[in-house]
C-alpha cells in the first residue's frame, strides 16, 4: 500500500523524463517563447516618448489574450503528442502486462498516467504566472479574470489528455492514437454547436447571448475566459460552463481504465478489428443497397460472391508481385492513403464552409473561410507527420530494421520505399485543400478581385503548402532515423516544426519592435519569417492591402524562395546522414 501512496509509475516517469534533453528543451523553448510574445505585445503597446505615460495603462488584457492564445495553441498541438503515447507506448514495448501483475490497480496505473500528462500543462501555467502578473500591473484586468484565464487552460489541458489517453488505449499505433485525439478535439468542437443550430440541441439559459461558437458546452468555457480578461463575466459562470468538459474528461478517463481491463494485451481497434469492422460495413451496405433499391437480396449474395472470387483469383497475382513491395506494404498500413478518407475530408469542408456561409455575415465568413484554411493546412501536415513519424522508428522499435538493411538495395532505395505512405498523403491532401480555396474564392469577394490578385492568392497557397508538406516530411523522417521510437520522433519532429514556424518570427518581432520602435507588420520582413504567417497573411489580404499586387508578388516570390531553400538544405542533410544513421554503406556515400 506504501507504494501505492508514492504513485511509483509516476515517480519512474517524471525520472525519466527529467533524464532526457528533449523535455528540457521543449520547456525552455516554451517559456522564451512566452516570453518573447509578452516583450512584443508591450512593445507594440508602448507609447511614443512625447506622450503620456498614462496612455500605457489599460493595456493589460490585449497582452494577456495574446500569451493566452499562444499558450493555449501551443497546448492544442504539443499535448496530444504526449497523451497518445500513454498506453500505446507501453503495448508497443510490451511493458502494458508487467505493469498489470504488479500491486498497481488498473485505476492507480492510469491516474498516475494521467497526472505525468499533466507535467507540462501545469509548467505553462507556471511560466505564464509572472507574464500574467506583470499584464495586471499594467491596468485593465480584474484579478478574477487572470483566475478565469488559468482555469481555462488547466480544464483545456484535463480535456486534451482525457482524449489522448481514451484514443491511446483504444488504438495499437501511437500515430493513429495521435491523429484520433485531433478528430475527438474536433468532434467535441464541431458538433454540439453544428445541433444547437439546426435546433436539435438545447441551448444553456444565459449564454444564449454569446455567438453560436461560444453555446457549445465543451468551448464556453474558453469564450468565457477571453471576454472575462476584460471583466465581461463573473468567474461563477465560467466556473458553471467548466463543468460539462470536466464531466465529458471524467468520462473518458473511466472509458479508458474500462478498456485497459477488459483489453489488457492488445487495444480494442487494433489492425485485425478494424479490418472485421470493415469487412462487416461492406456486407451491410451491400445487403442494404439492394433493398432500398428493390432487388432481391440474392442478387446481393450474388455480387458478395463474385468479390470474394475475385478477390480470391487475384490473390496469386499480389503474391506474386516483386520483392520492392515495401512502398505497397508502406501504403497498406496506413489507411490516409487512401482516396475515400480525403473524399470524406472533401465533402465535410464543402458542407461546413456551405453551413457557415449560410449563417454568418460576409466579414465574419472571410475570418471563417481564412482560419478554416489554417487549420487545414495543420490537419494536413499533422498526417504527413504521423505517417512519416513511423517509417524506421517504428521498424527499429519492433526490431525489424536489420531485416530491411540486409535487402539488396541502396539506402536512398530504401528511404524512398519507407516514405511512399508520407508522400502518398502529401498527394492526397492537396484535394481537399485545393477544394477548400476555390470554394472560398467563389463564395467570398475573393473571386470578384481581378486576376493577377487571384493568381497571386493561388500562388502563394499552393506554394506554400507544398513547401510545408515536404519539409514536413523530411524533417520528421529525419528524427525517425534517429529515434528508437515512433512517439519520440513524432515529439521531436513536432517540436522542431513549431520551432521553426514561430522562432524566427518571435525574434523578428522583438528586433522590429525594440531596435527599430516600429510595429512587426508594418515592416515587410517581418512576413519572410514563417511560411505559415505568409500563408495567413496572404488568406487574410494583409499582403495586397499593405503592399499592393507588384509588392505582393515579390515577398510572395522571396518566401518560396527562402523556405524551399531551407527545404532542399534538410532533405540534402537527410540524404548526406543516411550512411551513419542506417549504420550500412551501400556505395552511393559520395554521390551528392
């Protein structure tokens, strides 16, 4: 019972953690960059020197919102790579059992897992503590704001590690655990107000004055929290709208302990169970399709037969296919390959943004349709991502990649067979992607512009997106040679990508604001410091409202320039390490 008390899981895991870099690294990077976003924020608030010092006060709630939304993003997309792999770690490592014989309750095992999740959260909230003490010094904020804002952020982090965990018990892979937590944040966004809409929900008494985003139960509390910065609500009724997300992670967390004792050795949504889940899919719609249509139902079992014949005389033909099938295997294994997942992608986009279109006025739809945009964008290279993430990481972790070395083929073969899935899928997305702008430019004033704006607008989306996408996946594929485990390279990758998207911007900006007294978009250079922000501020028009179309069209130019450089430097880096990453040489060492 004693060491029950000491919760030992997560004494070993916190010193385990504390042992390696990597989670040094990651809260360093998160408290400069907090703290870099609140030296910006005062700099842009700052009050010329022949005006009065009195100006500067009641600036506190713009920079608060700003270190809230930054630490809140940053939460969204680092945490679930930390949740996922709380039970799909231990399965892959084949340590889920071991720890079940022990004297820890399937209860103890996962709280005390659920409490390591919350490490990092809580660390944010630490390091934003004095950010937020010194917003509140500065006028604007009333005390029960700033407790409102951290509440926010702890039932956030409590949400996000809820699904995290549930998705890590039910799927075997860390990267579809990964991807999934994405889908559950979205779901749990999406719907609710998507049925308060339509009417099919009811909507909460006093909140039915806040916008139809802030209605829903799970993202109230969020909306409460932005306008209680500026003391627009009581903390009681945040504290009221805390409770249904509180009560939702309460029940996942008792879903996932559920299914750790019931599944013990392998997850519910393995391999083997999705494909008899498919296959059952297929035999329901094909008994139901012919009913609704009127024929007979044999005529069903009839084409049922003839698929399984066909399927049958062409399996000799798959058998029989050559030796450099890793790239099929590769393809198989992940099911984002596939056309009907991005179809479905595609059909959801098009209601969406038809709903929206629909129920916002035209500026509101222009704000939509932009972050919409975004947030794709991160949806797509999140797949990239993951797919990537388990290319040799995840044969080194299964203790296969000694049999892939020993194949007659040359390492850049072989890099190019493991990456079919990941380039695969960087195809795949630039569907609904490309679905999703030209529905914009035809709903918005956006198609009314003239045709040089348009084709700038495609030019620099496109280009962009391209250039993520596979700098996406090299750097991951990189951090999957070096890792011995899929969810360390998709931590590190992670890392690295936001990093690299928000570093140099964060540094730009405190140069542009403290060395040259001047706002951060008011200098042209300032867009040239992450691919992403070019990619907002060409959705938002920034760019041709600021610079005009020929001035446009030259950062536009220097951009791709720039990041596909930087793109070409890594994938050349990759290729150049490859020898002594794989530990074999193949002959082609010195070939550039």
């Amino acid at each position: 019972m004693s060491q029950i008390q000491e919760l030992p899981l997560l004494r070993r895991e916190l010193l385990e953690s504390s042992r390696r870099p990597r989670t040094w690294i990651v809260r360093v990077v998160i408290g400069l960059v907090l703290c870099g976003l609140f030296v910006t924020a005062w700099g842009t608030r700052q009050p010329p020197l022949d005006a009065s010092a009195a100006e500067f006060f009641g600036a506190g709630p713009e920079i608060a919102r700003l270190v809230i939304l930054c630490s809140l993003l940053a939460m969204s997309l680092l945490l679930p790579a930390f949740a996922c792999s709380a039970i799909s770690s231990e399965r892959e490592r084949r340590s889920l059992e071991l720890l079940l014989l022990s004297r820890l309750s399937p209860w103890h095992l996962m709280l005390e897992k659920f409490l390591m999740q919350l490490v990092l959260p809580c660390t944010v909230l630490l390091i934003m503590a004095p950010l937020l003490g010194a917003a509140y010094a500065l006028g604007g904020i009333p005390a029960s704001g700033l407790m409102g804002a951290g509440l926010a952020l702890l039932v956030t982090a409590i949400l996000i590690n809820s699904a995290g965990i549930l998705c890590s018990a039910l799927f075997e892979s860390t990267a579809i655990a990964f991807l999934a937590t994405f889908v559950v944040l979205l779901l749990l966004g999406a719907v609710p107000v998507i049925l308060i809409d339509i009417g099919l929900m009811p909507q909460w008494g006093v909140l039915q004055q806040l916008p139809t985003f802030g209605q829903g139960p799970f993202t109230t509390f969020l909306l409460l929290a932005h306008q209680g910065v500026s003391g627009q609500h009581d903390l009681r009724l945040q504290l009221f709208a805390c409770v249904p997300p509180l009560t939702l992670s309460l029940l996942m967390f008792v879903s996932s302990c559920l299914t750790v004792i019931r599944w013990p050795h392998e997850a519910p949504l393995n391999d083997r169970r999705q494909r008899a889940i498919t296959a059952w899919w297929h035999r329901a719609c094909s008994n139901f399709l012919p009913r609704f249509s009127g024929r007979k139902a044999t005529d069903s079992a009839t084409v049922t037969q003839a698929a399984g014949t066909t399927a049958s005389l062409s399996q000799p033909v798959r058998n029989s296919l050559p030796h450099s099938s890793i790239a099929t295997r590769e393809i198989a294994r992940n099911e984002q390959t596939h056309w009907k997942a991005h179809l479905g992608y595609s059909a959801t986009l098009l209601i969406g943004l038809h709903w929206a279109r629909g129920e916002m006025h035209q500026f509101e739809f222009i704000l939509f349709g932009a972050t919409f945009q975004v947030f794709f964008l991160i949806l797509s290279l999140l797949l990239v991502l993951a797919a990537a993430s388990n290319s040799f990481a995840a044969e080194r972790q299964r203790q296969t990649l000694d049999m892939l070395l020993v194949l007659p083929i040359s390492n850049r073969q072989l890099v190019s067979e493991k990456m079919a899935a990941s380039d695969q899928i960087a195809r795949r997305v630039l569907l609904p992607n490309a679905l999703l702008l030209v529905s914009r430019l035809l709903m918005t004033p956006l198609g009314q512009q003239s045709l040089s704006e348009i084709l700038l607008h495609l030019l620099c989306t496109s280009g962009h997106l391209l250039i993520l996408l596979s700098l996406t996946a090299w750097i991951t594929l990189w951090f999957s040679l070096r890792m011995k485990t899929p969810v360390s390279a998709l931590q590190g990758s992670l890392t690295v990508l936001l990093g690299l998207c928000g570093g140099p911007l964060l540094l730009v900006s405190i140069l542009i604001v403290i060395g040259m007294q001047r706002l951060p978009w008011s200098v042209s250079g300032w867009y040239l410091s992450s691919p992403v922000l070019m990619f907002m501020a060409n959705e938002v028009q920034w760019l041709q409202r600021s610079y005009g179309v020929v001035g446009s069209t030259k950062l536009v130019i220097c951009s791709l320039v720039i990041w596909g450089l930087l793109e070409r430097v890594v994938r050349w880096q990759v290729r150049r390490d490859l020898s002594p990453l794989l530990n074999r040489l193949d002959g082609t060492e010195c070939i550039g």
